[in-house]
C-alpha cells in the first residue's frame, strides 16, 4: 500500500464514526488496518455469510444490495464512496444482513473482527444512529 499510516489517520479522522474518537485512539485503529483490493463487480459481502472483517471504502465505491421479498433481481439500496464503513451493521444486529459489491476497482482498509475485538473493546465509539448505518 501506498498510503502512510499518516494519512490513513487523517482519512480515518475525516469519516464517520472515527472522527468522534481522540487521536490516540484513531491511531490505534490505524495501526491494525489491513488493504485489500476489490475487483469491479466482486462481492465484499453476501447476505449469508457473517462478516469476518469490518471493511472501511478508502478508494472507490460499492453498491449495497437489497433483496425484496418475492422480487427476482436484487435492487440498489445505496450507493457507496469513500469513507463507506460496511460490517458494523451485521455485527451490531448479530445477523448477517449486508451485501455489497464493487462498483469498479476499489481499495479498502478492513480491520479482522477478532483484533477489532480484543483491541477495540476499551474504545468508546459513539452510538451508531439509525440513519448512518441503515437499522
């Protein structure tokens, strides 16, 4: 990867919810991030399948997909840019309930669930809101 720990903190310190921590945290965070590129149309995550990783869009952009009852294609909830937090929503719930899949080539940064929970544990993020995280 390309890009310092530097300015993957000043990436993180702009998006929602890291921009509610304190440096000291946020560098915490940055120092256990992972890249990981996409190729255009694969699936970071499928419906079925809970989340291994909490996948944070550094470059690029995704489509969250949702399946209507009873309809034959699935449709386009949101699309996603830079900044884009996908997992969380899955873990919180206990369900794995997201897909998502790249728009075109993207470069993500993913934190594995198990160091997301034995590092970030003591870490206070702020209360995930409806609106943000789509529950």
């Amino acid at each position: 990867m390309t890009s310092s720990t530097t300015t993957i903190i000043d990436f993180l310190a702009q998006h929602h919810p890291f921009n509610q921590l304190d440096v000291r945290s946020v560098e915490r965070i940055a120092s256990k991030l992972q890249p990981l590129r996409y190729r255009m149309g694969q699936a970071i995550f499928v419906r079925e399948m809970m989340p291994d990783k909490i996948v944070i869009i550094y470059s690029g952009g995704a489509r969250l997909i949702g399946y209507a009852p009873g309809a034959k294609v699935p449709e386009t909830l949101q699309s996603l840019k830079e900044g884009a937090l996908l997992g969380a929503t899955s873990l919180v719930r206990g369900v794995a309930s997201e897909t998502a899949i790249s728009s075109g080539e993207i470069l993500c940064l993913t934190l594995s669930v198990a160091t997301c929970n034995y590092k970030c544990q003591n870490l206070h993020f702020p209360t995930f809101s409806n609106q943000d995280y789509g529950f």
